[in-house]
C-alpha cells in the first residue's frame, strides 16, 4: 500500500532502479534533457542508478531548436547542470529554416531526428524521456479529443522501438521510466536535491492544446478523472491494444507470406476468416510493410479499400499509401506504387557498408568498382536493360521489378541484387525489412 507521504515525497533510488530495470535497459543510455524540471529529475535519478553500476554508460542530449533569443544560453545552462550531475553532455542544433505553422510537431519531429542521429553516433541503444503520469493523463486526453480508437487511446508505451534506424544494426528504444509517476513527486526529488531547472515559457502558453489539456485535467479532478485515473483507462487499452496486434500477428502469420521482391500476396476470402479489426489492421500492416512506412493509413481511406476488396470491386487495381493492390490468379496482390519509388532519394553506397532504402530494403555493397555507386529505384528503363542482358526474371508482378532496388554509376546500370549484375566487378547484398507486425509471425 502506498502511504500519502509515498504519493507525494521525492522518488527514491530504490524505486526508479525498480522502474528503469523492469524496462531492461541497455548498457549505454542517453537522456533527452532540456534542463526542465521533469528531464532535470530524470538526469538525476538515472545519474544516480548509473554510479551504483559497473559498465554503464550515461550522457545527457540537450536539443536547441533555436526558436526564442534565449534558447542557446539555455542549453548551455543544462550542459552545466549535466556536468555537475557528472554526466557527458550534447548540444544538438536544429539548423536550417523554420516552418509558419504547426512548429510545435516540427519541432518535435526534428527533436526526435536529432537525438536518434546523436545516438546512433553514441552507440546508444536505450533513450530515456522525462514522460509522467500528468503527462499520460495530457496525452490520452488530446487523443480522445481527436476521436482516436484503440491504438491512440492506449497512450503513451513505457518502451517503443524505433522501426528502422540505420545503421541496421542498431536497434533504438524509447523508454519512460517515469511514466507512473505523477510531476508532483519530480518536484518533489528536484527539492529535496536542491537542484533548481529551467522554465520553459511556452509550458504556460495557452495557444498549446496540451496546455489547454492540462488546465482542464485539473478541473476534472473534481470528477474523479484525475491523472492517475486517465492513465489507468490508458494502460487498460494498452492492453487490449496488445490482444489485438496478437490476434493481427497470427493471421498475418498463417496468411501472408512478403516475398523477397517486396510484395505480399493473400488469398481475399481469408479476410473473412476473422473480425474486421483483425482484418483491418491486418490490411494496414500489409501496407506499411510494402510501403516501408512508418505508420499506417488514415482509417477513413483503409475502411473504404477494405470494403472495396471484400465486395471484390478492386478493378484494375487500387492505390493506397504508396501501394497498389490489385487481383491477379485469385489472390490479391499488394505492390508497391513504382512511382512512389522511383520518388525515393538515391542514397550514395560504400563498400561494407548496409543501408536502408525506400523503408524497404537493406542492401550492403560488397565489391565495386571505383567512383560513387548509387541506390535508387530499377524503374522501367533498368528493367528493359536487365532483360536485354539476358538475366532471368523473378516470378513477380511487373510493378514490383520496377520497384527493386538498383545500382547505378554515373547514370549507368550496374545491376540490381534480386535480379543479378551483368559484370563481375559489382555485387551487393539485399534483403527485406519487414512491417513490425510481420517481423514477429
């Protein structure tokens, strides 16, 4: 039983090594710290749980976003308060022009790609976030206000992995160890440390929705919906969040197969076989796998090819998310759009070296000749050559082979890695990454 003093007093050692372990941390961690209040706390506690460790590797990244005249001197305060919490510290500037509008997600999504970037470079495998309980509560809120189902009402996660970071290798976590715990008790540790933070203004700036979510959380209270109850309602999605991607795994798991060309086929009566929630997120899986996206379609455009598949009215096929899914020998086909791939950036290769392409394809150059090689799509002109050197065809959709992955030097074909090279001074290595359902059958 938690006692009133307990709910409120200052986190203990013992409690935030309990929070951190039961997330299995990796031996090298970061900590995303502005020098606020909530980050300051979770600098310190995770500075304190990484003495009392051998082995472990702790340093603290500061973004500057650069949006207020004081934003630079702050960060150069928090890289003080680093080093006096004894923890190596980064500043991380974002450059380059501001957008008009919507510059508090741009400014998130930059955060995010800046601390991901400094820890690849770090070696870091696990990054810590300040995200607690008033927080979950501020999130669940915003969401429901969206008209978010089961997925964006399940919050905030205490561990995400980061889908596809190169180098592939590495594999990224998020992880919140101060997710149950209210900002009341990190105020409270912050005193009893004697530790002062930085206070950001536009935390008290009402034009933000979560400020506004915030204010309202706490004339909720009155009705007992206070934090601890939201994020309590939170956690119960997340369960049943995770009861629905389990049932998803096992139909995608006994239904699909994603070939090595990048394309997924099944049969459309299996759709029947089972819910529509399970037959829809299983439909939105296919499509971030063979999209290589991140995230899956709005539900609107989903629900409408999903009742176009199941009345069997897909025609010559349809688009949806950078796919094109059409019907072919009974099954349908799922394919990625070839101009969606052809629109992919060309990523420079080194030798040794495997990289991600399209979301799609890892693909490690193992001989070469010298000079830049290039990995973009094969497109139709690459294909008519493949084929006019004699090489044999994979048994797959035309779109498809126009959206391989190939090799070129100054304009030239070199070859593409599913198909084959028509000189012996080039080979590479490919192969597929997979959608985070269909990685785990």
């Amino acid at each position: 039983m938690i006692t009133s003093r307990e709910s409120t007093g200052p986190v203990g050692a013992a409690e935030f090594a309990r929070a951190l372990c039961a997330l299995e941390p990796a031996p090298r961690l970061a900590v995303a710290f502005s020098g606020g209040p909530d980050s300051l706390a979770l600098l310190f506690l995770a500075a304190r749980w990484a003495r009392a460790r051998k082995r472990v590797h702790l340093i603290a990244l500061t973004v500057d976003h650069g949006l207020r005249p004081g934003s630079a001197a702050e960060a150069r305060v928090a890289a003080r308060m680093a080093a006096a919490l004894g923890v190596p510290h980064r500043i991380l500037k974002w450059k380059g022009e501001k957008p008009k509008s919507g510059i508090q997600a741009a400014a998130r999504a930059a955060r995010y790609r800046l601390l991901t970037e400094a820890c690849r470079k770090e070696g870091v495998e696990d990054l810590l976030v300040a995200h607690h309980l008033d927080d979950q509560a501020e999130t669940f809120l915003l969401r429901l206000a969206r008209g978010s189902g089961v997925d964006g009402l399940a919050a905030m996660a205490p561990s995400r992995r980061f889908d596809a970071p190169p180098p592939l290798s590495q594999c990224l976590r998020l992880l919140r160890p101060l997710l149950g715990l209210p900002r009341a008790r990190l105020a409270a540790t912050l005193e009893k440390a004697g530790l002062e933070a930085i206070h950001d203004p536009s935390n008290e700036n009402e034009r933000f929705d979560r400020v506004k979510a915030r204010r309202l959380l706490g004339e909720l209270g009155t009705l007992g919906l206070d934090a601890r109850r939201l994020a309590d309602t939170a956690a119960h999605m997340a369960r049943v969040r995770a009861a629905l991607e389990a049932d998803t795994r096992a139909f995608l798991a006994a239904h699909t197969r994603p070939a090595p060309e990048g394309f997924i086929a099944i049969a459309p009566e299996c759709f029947g076989l089972v819910a529509d929630e399970i037959a829809l997120r299983a439909l939105a899986e296919i499509l971030k796998a063979v999209s290589g996206g991140d995230y899956p379609p709005r539900f609107e455009a989903l629900r409408t090819l999903y009742d176009a598949l199941k009345a069997g009215q897909l025609g010559h096929g349809r688009t949806l998310h950078g796919c094109k899914l059409s019907l072919d020998r009974g099954l349908v086909f799922a394919v990625r759009e070839p101009a969606a791939a052809l629109a992919a950036p060309a990523i420079e290769l080194r030798r040794g070296r495997e990289r991600a392409w399209d979301g799609r394809f890892a693909v490690k150059l193992t001989t070469a000749p010298a000079g830049a090689i290039w990995l973009r799509a094969l497109g139709a002109e690459g294909l008519a050559l493949l084929k006019k050197a004699g090489l044999p065809m994979p048994e797959a959709p035309r779109a498809a082979l126009l959206a391989l992955p190939a090799l070129w030097k100054e304009g030239a074909l070199l070859g593409a890695p599913h198909i084959g090279f028509p000189g012996k001074d080039v080979r590479a290595e490919v192969r597929l990454l997979k959608g985070r359902l269909l990685d785990s059958p």
